[in-house]
C-alpha cells in the first residue's frame, strides 16, 4: 500500500478490522515499530477526533508528530501546473510536498469539500496533488468525496456489537442548519460493500448520493419505513448531491427521536461527531444506553493505528 486515500487501497479490508481490534487490545504492542519516524498532520479544516486520535496512533506506534493548520499557519499554496503565481498563492505544491516529503515520513491531510463546484470537489485537487508530488505516503484524513479512517473506526464498532451475521444497517439523513459534504456517508457505504448484512439508505427526495458509490443500495424516501426493524442506525446530514451543495428542507421531520428508534430491534445508534444535539438526535437518543457515538470516537485511533503499521510494514 503506496498511500491511503480510499478504503480500496487496503490491500485487505477484514484484516485490517481485525488488525485493528487487536491494537485496541493491546495498544502498545507495537510500539516501537515508528521509532524515529515522523508523521505530519495538515489541516485545511477543523478537527477534534481526527486530530487527536491519529496523533495518538501515531505515538502509540512511536512516532513523532508534527501538525499544521494551514488555514492560518501556511503559506496559500497554488495547486495547478503552469499558472503565473501573481495572485494570494505564495506557494506551489510542487515545493510545498517535497519539502514536506523532506520533513516527514508520512502525511497525512483533512481537505473538505468546498460545495460550490461538483467536479472540482471530485477531482480531489489537494489529495492528489499531495500524492503526485510527495515521495512519502499521503494519509486522507477526509477529503472533498471521502472519510475511510471514520469508515474503518465505523467497521470496527460494527464488528464489536453486531449479535447476529447478518444485521440490518441503515444510514439515515438527518436535518442540519448547514450544507455538509457527503464524504462521511459515501465511505460508510463503500465500508457497507465490505459487510454481510442488509443495509438501507433512507433520505428524503433530493438528497440521494452519487450513485456512481450507492449502485444498487436500496434507497429509501421513507424514513420511519427504513427504520423498521433496524439493528444499527446511522444518522448523518449531506447536502443536496443533485443541487450540489444546496440545502433543500431545513425542518425537523427527520430527526432521530426516541420515538423513530423504537421502531427498530432495539438498535444502536452511530454517528461520526459532532452532533448537533436536537436537530439531528435527540437527547434522549444520544443519552441512550444504546447510543455507540463515544466508542465509534474511541475506535478512531485504533483503525488509524492500524493504517500506519501497515503504511510501516510495506515501507
């Protein structure tokens, strides 16, 4: 594995699940394996979990760390080729990876979607860029189009908590007052490609994802529908796919209450945080015993550890 930009670089999937499940077992038990290597961080957005979950794998494998906000930190870097630098951009990519490339010994980046141009975004222009000019490995810490380290932590929660072998899953849309991305609900469903179990979309007209990720997943525009005898429940906004980055309905008949989850088999209840507490779920729903968002939290340093070592291991 050259860099790890989507869940299909891995060269296996369930092994690297389990790869994972036992570094949560027994975190320290590589711990000299990034011995006097150096991991950077660049962030072009926020971050709470990322950051601290892939700087603690990093450290737990014995790697140094250095991060870089590059909202107010870097130099504006340029990305195409053979444009006469005269505008903001003080720096082209071209120098800005080699140097880092010099710096560290892996990269890892969180660049999202700017949901004002559809093939822009698609295009995946700071990733890529990274990773043709970089002679170090490129870690995505999210992009514009997709989040696998929440997918593999997603991977990880699922495989501790399902109690059968083929569970229903569903991903449900859910209202949020600003145009999201759809990064985290495209990995999970390409993650869902990897799983035995019946799994369901369920968002309202005019919110479907590309369908070039969904293919055949069942869509449904029913929500209380989707949710009937669900064994997990995962809620998460995206904005309009079709009217890319457009907000379409801002009311609340989609939020997740106590009442849509007592149509499920007693299902657990997954999002990625942050949640914005009753707009998406409601209190009673986060508070719920059932609730699985702080262990899908938790398991983030276990599934990027695990992407590290193996990154390490065929270095």
């Amino acid at each position: 594995m050259k860099h790890f930009i989507t869940l299909n670089d891995l060269p296996n999937f369930h092994k690297t699940v389990d790869l994972a499940k036992s570094l949560k077992e027994n975190p320290y038990s590589q711990e000299a394996l990034g011995k006097r290597k150096t991991l950077g961080l660049l962030f072009f957005n926020p971050s709470l979990r990322t950051r601290l979950s892939t700087q603690k794998a990093a450290q737990l494998l014995g790697f140094s760390t250095i991060v870089m906000n590059f909202s107010n930190e870097a130099w504006a870097l340029e990305f195409e080729d053979g444009t006469q630098m005269r505008g903001i951009r003080s720096e082209h990519i071209k120098e800005a990876a080699a140097v880092v490339s010099q710096y560290c010994d892996m990269v890892a980046i969180r660049a999202f979607a700017s949901l004002v141009n559809k093939e822009n975004d698609e295009a995946e222009i700071v990733l890529k860029r990274f990773a043709k000019y970089a002679k170090i490995p490129v870690i995505n810490m999210e992009s514009a189009t997709g989040h696998p380290l929440q997918a593999l932590a997603d991977a990880l929660t699922l495989k501790e908590h399902k109690t059968k072998y083929r569970p229903k899953v569903v991903l449900t849309w859910a209202p949020h007052p600003k145009a999201l991305p759809h990064a985290v609900a495209n990995s999970f469903s390409k993650m869902m490609s990897f799983q035995e179990a019946d799994y369901f979309i369920s968002n309202p007209e005019g919110y479907d994802l590309d369908k070039r990720i969904t293919k055949n997943i069942p869509v449904i525009h029913n929500q209380s529908e989707a949710l009937q005898n669900a064994d997990f429940v995962y809620a998460k906004n995206w904005c309009s796919y079709e009217r890319y980055g457009q907000i379409l309905r801002t009311d609340n008949e989609w939020i997740i209450t106590k009442e849509k989850m007592s149509l499920t088999k007693n299902a657990k209840f997954m999002h990625c945080l942050p949640i914005r507490r009753n707009i998406v779920a409601s209190d009673d729903v986060l508070d719920n015993s059932n609730s699985l968002v702080i262990e899908q939290a938790n398991n983030r340093t276990f599934a990027a550890q695990a992407v590290l070592k193996i990154l390490l291991d065929h270095a």
